[in-house]
DNA sequence: AGCAATTGTTGTCGTCAACAACAATCTTTC
DNA sequence: GAAAGATTGTTGTTGACGACAACAATTGCT
C-alpha cells in the first residue's frame, strides 16, 4: 500500500485548477483530462457500446425493436425449434428475462411457442410467418444501422473490429 | 449464406434414452448458428462488454470498486476541484445518479464534497488523503485487469481497439 | 429588481442482470 | 417402478442504471 508520498499521482500540474471565477465553462467537457482513464479499453468500449445501442435503437425504432429482440428473432429464425433454454444460453441472457421477452414478441404476433411433443416441459420456439417477413425488414434496417458504424468509425475499422472480438459472440 | 440449421432435439423417438455413457450433453450452446447476427458489431462489442466489466469487478473485488466508481475518482483524481456537473458531463452520467455515486463514496471517506466559495450553488470535489492512496491501489488492479484483457484478445488487438475507439473518450 | 438559467438533490419510471422459489416434467438411481 | 434429483418455464424480488421531472438555493442577465 503503500506510499504517502504519491509518485505520479497529478501529472496535471497545480495550476489545473480551472480559474472558475469568470465564464469560463461552457462546454469544456472535454477539456478535463481523463489521466489514467484513457488507455481504458473497458471504458472506451463502455462508450462505444452506448452510442452504437443508441444508433440501433434510433434506426430500428421504426418497427419498434430493440438490439434484445432483434437478436432473438435473429437466432429464432435461423435455428427453428430452439428451446428456452437454448436461445437463453446461446444469447448469454437470463432465462427469466427471455419469458418477458418472448411474452412480448408473441403479443406482437412474431414468434410463437410450440409445446414441444418430446419434452412436455419446453418449447419450441418458431417465427410465425409475419414474423419472419418482419425479420427480413428488421435485417434491412439492421444493414442499415451497420452502415452507420462504418461511417463512425471507418469501413476497415469495422471489420477490425469484428475481427478481433469474434471470439465473443 | 447461411445454413439452415441441422440442430434439433432429439427427433421425436418414443424411446430416446440416451443410449450410451451416462453424461449427458451439456452446452451445445455454441453449436447454435448465430445467422445473421456474426457480423454485426453491436452484438460482438455488447458481449465484449460484459465480459471486460465482469473482468474488471472481479479484478476490484477486494477493494469493492466498481468501474463507474473507478472512473468518478480517476477524473476527480486528475482534475481536483471539479464540479459535479462537470464530472457527470465528462464521463457521461446523469448529474442525479452521480449525487448517489458520491454519497458512497464520500461515506467510505474517498472523496469529499466542498462548497464552492465562487458559486455557493456547486462543490468542489477533492480526493481525501486516503481517497488518493486506495486510488493509487485501485490503479494497479485496473492495470491488472488491463493485463487480462491483453491475455485474452492480444496485446496489439488491444492497443488496435483503442486506437479505433478513441474517439469515443 | 425581476426573470431565466444553473446546480445539487430527490423522486419516479422503465430497462436490465442476478437470484430465489415454484410447479410441471424428465432423468437417474436404487 | 417409485423415490430422489435435475431441468424447463414461470413469477417475483432485488439492485444497478439511464432518462426525466420537479424543486430549493443561488447565479446570471437585462
């Protein structure tokens, strides 16, 4: 633990102060230095993770459909007859949370559960046929909002990207 | 693109006992074809998340901080004397959840709140003297969990990632 | 002086992850 | 084949979090 006398602690220099008499503060957000926080992988991706949710939510808010239930659908439509379960654990989110889910998207008419013959305890989850028209437009505008990405941040950063965290998905 | 997707439950066989050696399949998660959604950013970027800020608790866990506590002292530590207003702008968060985020901390004696003697409306925010060595600490277990992060995409993966999303400090 | 804006604060609402508990239904084991 | 154990879907609770709205105190503006 050390340390009383603090090492590199401030490098900011005392006269940091922000004369604060005038008027001086407008948008001087980004004035402040962030020291240590940049070089944060964590929370430069806590960032950017806001803004492209963001993005999604604002280009798909058309048809009304969140990144979750874009991603639901999304797997639904390509693995037909999934269960609960499976989806949960393929999508890392809590089975709880997947029945509200699924209440939702099977109000709207899009997925629909199918009492499973083999396991009387599951579902089989299946679109109903708007549901996979639906899907389709959502892919468009999901294209759409990808695009966006690349406009943020560059087409080869992008794949870049992609390329380094595929290990996640 | 795409495939179809082989992966069924046991196809409706009256007698479906698993016949061989007890151990029964455990997580096929990741045998469920993700379709669409490889490739889109928001998805890779939102798993990235929260394994980094899992990573990153654990990494704290001993000293109880959390990565938006972590990053309210850094930007205090680096800028002594900041506003709540200018701190909630630079780091993004609500100025009323920050009210409660400093209320923890100023209950664990990490940071102190001082009225401003040019605007008696704002405080002045300051590390305590034992506000600025736990932070040192909390700064060689971020840089821990840093190193973690290395291990598990690269090194130069993660300098790459910062470099793309630096824009987003 | 008077009125608009800012700061910190409190509170509400809706989202979301992490659990716990439960009934119905398999699976295992004796 | 019946009891014990595990799994699936469900409901409910908790706590973190962002988005807002309202408010008192205090500036700033004119």
């Amino acid at each position: 633990m050390t340390a009383s006398a603090p090492q590199r602690e401030t490098p900011t220099s005392p006269a940091r102060k922000r004369a604060h008499s005038g008027k001086a503060r407008r948008n001087d957000a980004h004035e402040i230095g962030l020291d240590a926080l940049v070089g944060h992988a964590g929370y430069a991706v806590r960032r950017f993770q806001i803004w492209i949710f963001q993005d999604f939510v604002k280009t798909l808010a058309s048809v009304d459909i969140k990144p979750t239930q874009y991603s639901v659908m999304t797997v639904i439509g390509a693995n037909p007859g999934l269960t609960q379960m499976a989806v949960a654990n393929r999508l890392g989110i809590e089975r709880a949370r997947l029945v509200h889910l699924l209440d939702s998207l099977e109000r709207r008419k899009l997925v629909k559960r199918v009492k499973s013959k083999s396991d009387r305890r599951s579902h089989a989850l299946h679109l109903t046929a708007p549901g996979e028209t639906a899907l389709a437009k959502f892919k468009r505008l999901a294209a759409e909002h990808e695009r966006h990405v690349e406009d943020k941040i560059g087409k080869g950063n992008r794949e870049k990207l992609l390329e380094i965290l595929g290990g996640f998905t």
